[in-house]
C-alpha cells in the first residue's frame, strides 16, 4: 500500500515538472498581455492605444499559427526519426509564415485586411498600420521558439524552458518600461517590446539547447527534404491551430462594426488576457498528457490530474470573478480602467470564468486523438467550432450591440462547444493503457 502511495506520488510529481514550465511557456502571451495592457493603460489615448495593439498582434498570431502546433509535431517525431528532417520542416514553415506577413503588409492587401475586413479608419487604422510594420518578423520567429523549446522538453531539460521564459518575460518588462519612460506613444511601446523581446529569447533558447539540435551521427540524405509524411501529421493541426488564431480577428472584425469599438475591442482584449494569465496552468495540459502518455503512464492517472488541475483553476477564476474587493482591485487599481473599461472587461472575464473544466477536456481528447497518430478527426471538430463561431457572430451583429458582451459570449460558446465536440469524436478511440 506504502509503495502504491509512493508510486502515485511519483506520478504526480512528474506531472507537475512537465505541466507547470510547459504551460508557463505556451501561456506566456496571456501573462505579457495585461502586462502590456496595465503600462498602455497609462499612455495618451489608452483605448485607441490598446484596440491598436490588439488588431495587430491578432492578425500577426494568425499568420503565425502553426507555432500553436509545431510544439506537439516536435515532440511526437523527434526522437523518431532524423533531427535535421524536423528542422528542415520547420525553418520551411516559418520561412513560408514570414513570406505571408511580408506580403499582407508591404503590399496593397494591408488596406483589404484594415478597411475591409477590420473596418477601421483614421487614427485606429494608421496605429495599426505601424504596428504590423514594426512587428512583421514576429511570425517567423515565434514558429521557431516553440520548436526550440519542444527540443528542451523531449530532452528532458524542463529548466531549459523556465531560463527561456522567464529570460523573455523580463525583456518584454524591461523593454516596456523603458519605451514607456522615453515617450513611446501605446500601441508603439507595446509591439516594441514584443518583437524585440522575442529575438533576445529565442536567440537565448537557441544558446541553451544548441547541444541537443544535432547529432552528428546523423547523415545529411536527400530523406530530409522528403516531408509529406510531416505534412500529412502536421495539416490537421494547423487547421486546428488556425480556428483560435481566427477567432480574435474575427472577433474584433465585428466589434469594429458595433457602438463604442474602440472599448470593445480593450474589454475583450483585456478580460481574455487577465483570464489567460489566471488559467495558465490548462495551456500546458495537452503537452503533459502527451508526454505522459508517450511515456506509458495509464490513461485514468492522467485524467484525474487534468481535472484536478482544471477545477483548481475554476476555483481561482469564480474567486476573482464574482468576489467584488478582488475584482475591484485587479480590474481598477492595477489596470488603471474607468469605469466604462472596467464594467466592460468584468463583464469579458465572467463569461470565460466557467470555462477551465471544458478546456481540459477538450485538451483530454485531443491528446487522445493525436496519440493514436490520427489527426483527422481534428479537423472535424474545428469545423464545427468555426460553424459556431460564424453563425454567433453573424447573429450577433442583428441582435446585440453591446460589444464586450458579444467577444466574450463568442469566446465562451465557442471553447464550450470544441470540447464537447472533441469529446464526441474522441470518446470511442482506444485510451492507453
């Protein structure tokens, strides 16, 4: 019985060295948005400052999305078959990802995404403008960050990616506050720190796990350019990767059309940014349990560890959401809103308060499903969190006018109905042992 207590002790342990650096790591954007957002806030026109910011950084994320997936393609075939092949794949992708953001901004189409599809005008579409200018090398290098940490974690260097990350959440402060102190106008200071921050980190991982990025026993063949068995693992889940990154441009898309989008498009912003940071623990869920799968852990261990990591989070958020002192204080004191901002962005975060649950799930069956080495069925499931997303949306422009209302109802409906989708899809598939 002692040694059963111990073993799952053990378990645990080795849950929690993987799920919180992992997780710290893939929900690094959700700590440095409020971070950001808190300093903007103290600018010359913050709204306008922080729409701006977050219509540019949105679409940069869309372009950039196969780094939401290129983690777990590194993680499943790395140590399978030749590094170089690997490497090859993903300096192809970000290499194709920084052609795209080239060509949406530098050329004509930029006033298709900001007049057409964003429907922004005068000071709100100029800032946005710079902004993706200033930051059109973000995808390229985001895309090869997460692959460099995925390198760390199958190496089994979990200290690699706390160096990494918390190297990088120091710059992005740093740089802020110095922008901040010259005079950099918001929405310039923000995607300043951004960018800059992200080459001094990824040339930091890339230091700290140059050891591991070769063997040179490997021969350099022709089979490494040889990459259709890649993309055929890898185009379910950049098709996955691309329903979230579509999400908040689609999002800020429509609250540009309604009253008062400047504050709309902050709530939004904002609220999702404080709960990102709150429930960064679940960002990190769908590396672990594939880890722990891959490492023959039994299925029902790594079930009750998700849940107990979700509830725990729930908790946490219901705490902040509907404790008014804590909201008080997070919401007005540190994030300097008034009091339209404020009511606004509360309003954001409860809506997204009950979702922690529904997101380990989703991320459960998902690992299922990638686990079994077919990806197919995520693409299924996307299409039916993008049909949800767009009939929302549409109806909403008709129905609702009040913007925070309709970002955060088209974020939690939409989360909501992926992980019910993934556990339908996923359910039947043969659990490891």
């Amino acid at each position: 019985m002692i040694k059963k207590f111990f073993l799952v002790d053990k378990f645990y342990l080795t849950a929690f060295a993987i799920l919180i650096p992992t997780s710290i790591n893939l929900s690094i954007t959700q700590f440095v948005t409020p971070l950001l957002n808190a300093i903007m806030g103290r600018t010359d026109n913050p709204a306008i400052s922080i729409s701006s910011y977050s219509i540019a950084i949105s679409v940069l994320f869309l372009i950039a999305l196969p780094n939401l997936r290129i983690q777990h393609l590194t993680i499943v075939y790395y140590k399978n078959i030749n590094k170089l092949k690997v490497h090859f794949f993903v300096i192809l992708i970000s290499t194709i990802c920084l052609f795209c953001s080239v060509l949406i901004i530098y050329t004509p189409a930029s006033n298709i995404f900001l007049e057409k599809i964003f429907f922004t005008e005068g000071d709100l579409r100029n800032n946005v403008e710079k902004c993706l200018k200033l930051g059109f090398y973000i995808p390229f290098l985001l895309i090869i960050k997460m692959h460099l940490y995925a390198v760390a974690i199958v190496s089994s260097k979990s200290s690699l990616i706390w160096a990494g990350t918390i190297f990088g959440f120091i710059c992005t402060f740093l740089l802020a506050i110095i922008f901040y102190l010259i005079g950099f106008e918001g929405f310039r200071l923000g995607i300043s720190a951004v960018a800059y921050s992200l080459a001094l980190e990824t040339l930091a991982i890339f230091m700290l796990v140059r050891n591991d990025l070769l063997d040179f026993k490997l021969k350099f063949t022709r089979d490494i350019f040889m990459i259709g068995d890649l993309f055929k693992f890898f185009t379910p889940l950049l098709f996955a990767a691309f329903i979230p990154s579509f999400t908040m441009p689609a999002i800020n898309a429509v609250l540009t059309r309604l009253d008062n989008p400047e504050v709309s498009i902050s709530a939004v912003n904002i609220g999702i940014g404080i709960f990102g940071a709150v429930s960064f623990a679940i960002y990190g869920c769908q590396s672990t349990i594939l880890s722990l799968m891959s490492n023959g852990y039994h299925y029902f261990k790594i079930r009750y560890f998700s849940y107990f990591v979700s509830f725990l989070t729930l908790f946490l958020c219901s705490f902040i959401a509907w404790i008014n002192p804590v909201n008080h204080f997070i919401f007005n004191t540190i994030f300097n809103l008034d009091e339209d901002l404020y009511k606004n962005t509360l309003l954001v975060f409860r809506l997204l308060s009950f979702l922690p649950p529904f997101l380990v799930m989703e991320q459960l069956y998902v690992g299922i499903i990638m686990n079994s080495k077919s990806t197919n069925p995520i693409i299924y499931i996307n299409i039916c969190r993008f049909l949800v997303l767009i009939i929302f949306l549409g109806a909403s422009i008709f129905l609702l006018q009040n913007g925070a209302l309709v970002g955060g109802l088209a974020w939690s409906l939409t989360l909501f109905f992926e992980a019910i989708f993934a556990w339908l899809f996923g359910k039947n598939i043969k659990k490891p042992d």
